[in-house]
C-alpha cells in the first residue's frame, strides 16, 4: 500500500505536458504579459510557450472553456469573463490593452526573437527553465478595427440565434456593413506575414470572399430568400478565414498564431455560430454588453443595469405624474402668506 503511494507521488511531481493554444507565456513567471505602448503601437514581450501548466491563465481557449465554471456565488449574472465576451465588449484603448495583456496581440505587424541571455554558470536540473523571449508590435488602429469587426460578428451570431419572427434585418445590415469595412484590410495583413515568415500564412483569404462580403452589405432586403441568409453567409465566409488545424507538434502549432491570436477568437465564433452558448445583449439600452446568460429569461447583464432599466422605465410611465405633484406642492409652499411681523412696542 505505501508502495502505490510513492508511486503516485513521484508522478504527480514531474510536470505534465500541457498542449494548448498558446500564443507566448508570461516572462519570469508574472500573470500577464509585459506590454508596452509606444506612440499608437503596443510593444509585447512574452517566452515562447513551453506548455508545462495544465490551466494557464494566458490560453484563451481554456479560459473560454472554464469561464461559465469559475462564477462564484457573489459573481452571479456576471456572464463577461469569457475571452471572446471581454474582447467583443472593450469599450476603449485601456480595455484592449489589458485584452492583450492577458491573451497576446490579436494581429501584429511583426515578429522577433529576442538573444538569447547569457548563463550564469551551468544549468542544473531543478533550477527554472531559460525561456526563449519574443516580441511583437501590434498597430492599435488595426487592434480597434479587429475589435469592431468581431463585435459585429458576435452580433450576427446572437441575431441568428434568435427566433425566425424576432431577427432584426437593419441591425444585421449595420453589423455586416462593419464588416465589409473592417475586412478590406485582411489580404494586406496577410501579405505582410507572408512576407515576414517568407511563406504563405495558414490562414486563407480570398478575394472572392471579401467582395462577396461588400456586396452584401451593399445589398437590399430579397423579397424570395429568408432574411437571415445574408448573415449566415457573411459568418460563413469569415470563419473559414481561420481555419481548424491539426499539428504534429507544438512549435508547428504555434506558428499558426505566431503573429496574433485571431484565429483562436474566431475559432470561438465557429463554435458559438455552430452551437450557440446562450449568449444575449444586456436589455439596457444604455449598456448593450454581450453576456452569457445564466439563467432563462435573463434579460441583464447584471443588477446595476437591470436596476437602472427600471428605474427609467418607472419614471417613464408615473415621473410626469410624480413631477407635477412634486412642482405643485412647492408652488403651495411659495404662495403661503406669512404672518406680518408686529412692530416693537406694539401691544398683539
């Protein structure tokens, strides 16, 4: 019996190999990759995977996996940790940055090794690895854009979700207008990593897609074909941009991210557009945040939105009533006639 034990504790000791989709690991074990911003680029510093945690806080499809797990009591009806949620949701430079920070850059400009640093003596076993660093320059306008065409993307998936009578056609020809725009830039990206790396990138663009995308968005209501058609083949045309791979080892696997995680994002996509995940739109129309719903019916993304919903909506329907009474009383108090004061001396 203790014999098995030893055996069990001697294997759990050694590190298991963990084979993820990860785009680097954060240097000299910090949570979070080192990003600097230099005028309107992000400058990203990070090791080359070594794939040795079983649940890195930096592998977007794991976290994307595990998020509707990790919700503890006090986070209910806080259906925004998920990866492709907090990407589609960032509101401003500040929350794409800490996007980046957490997950690496979504399409960059380039990539370098860095040198190698010197040892200090032998390496002895036991001791942490030496990692390998990369970085990478990620233009910000080219972040916004990406962060745009994905949220009008997850937009159209959560239309076509939704029941045949409920589809909103004009807010799915907004979102593929978006799209149209954004995407034009694609097979310029595409031609500069290739010219980066000196061979054809993995993912693919066509040119027929993107004009097939321009013209939809370019196009009317068809009185014939089904009102979601044009969005389902705009979702189409993008995810198979990205296509799923398999490798025969890590390094193979990490050059289809090398420069961005954006393939991982929409892989996300294909598998929300395929089998949807219950993602929703916060019903407030001063937020509009996508969130994963936890429960049915769930109409907000959290309490403070659905408070100040109805708050609105109180005051929509009883607040002419409640003001006019509010002005009426103090117009009573204003014309209430005060006693003259008597003068000194004056008997009352």
């Amino acid at each position: 019996m203790k014999k098995s034990v030893k055996a069990k504790t001697s294997r759990t000791s050694e590190p298991e190999l963990f084979i993820g989709y990860l785009w680097g690991e954060p240097q000299d074990g910090k949570s979070h990759f080192i990003v600097n911003r230099v005028d309107e680029e992000l400058e990203i510093t990070a090791a080359m995977p070594q794939y040795l945690s079983s649940n890195p806080q930096c592998d977007l499809l794991q976290q994307h996996k595990i998020a509707p797990k990790n919700r503890s009591i006090g986070k209910q009806k806080t259906g925004k940790d998920s990866p492709h949620i907090r990407f589609a949701n960032a509101e401003c430079d500040d929350d794409l940055i800490e996007f980046v920070r957490s997950f690496g850059p979504v399409v960059s400009k380039t990539w370098e090794m860095l040198p190698f640093p010197p040892l200090h003596g032998p390496w002895i076993p036991g001791d942490p690895v030496p990692q390998n660093l990369m970085r990478v320059r990620q233009d910000l306008e080219e972040l916004r854009r990406e962060q745009r065409i994905y949220k009008a993307a997850l937009g159209l998936v959560n239309e076509l979700a939704r029941k045949e009578n409920e589809f909103d056609f004009d807010y799915a020809k907004n979102m593929i207008c978006e799209i149209a725009r954004g995407v034009r830039d694609w097979p310029r990206q595409w031609n500069r990593e290739k010219r980066a790396q000196d061979r054809n990138p993995l993912w693919r663009v066509r040119t027929d897609s993107i004009r097939k995308i321009t013209a939809l968005a370019n196009s009317g209501r068809d009185l014939l074909l089904p009102p979601q058609l044009d969005a389902r083949i705009v979702i189409c045309e993008l995810v198979n941009v990205f296509p799923s791979l398999a490798f025969p080892n890590p390094t193979e696997m990490h050059s289809y991210i090398r420069f961005g995680i954006r393939p991982l994002l929409y892989s996300i996509l294909k598998r929300e557009f395929l089998q949807p995940r219950d993602v929703g739109v916060c019903a407030n129309t001063h937020c509009r945040a996508f969130f994963e719903v936890e429960r049915a019916s769930q109409r907000f993304c959290d309490e403070v939105c659905s408070r100040q919903h109805r708050q609105r909506e109180y005051w929509k329907g009883h607040g002419k009533t409640a003001r006019r009474k509010r002005l009426g009383a103090q117009s009573k108090r204003r014309n209430v006639k005060l006693p003259r004061p008597t003068s000194p001396g004056r008997a009352i």
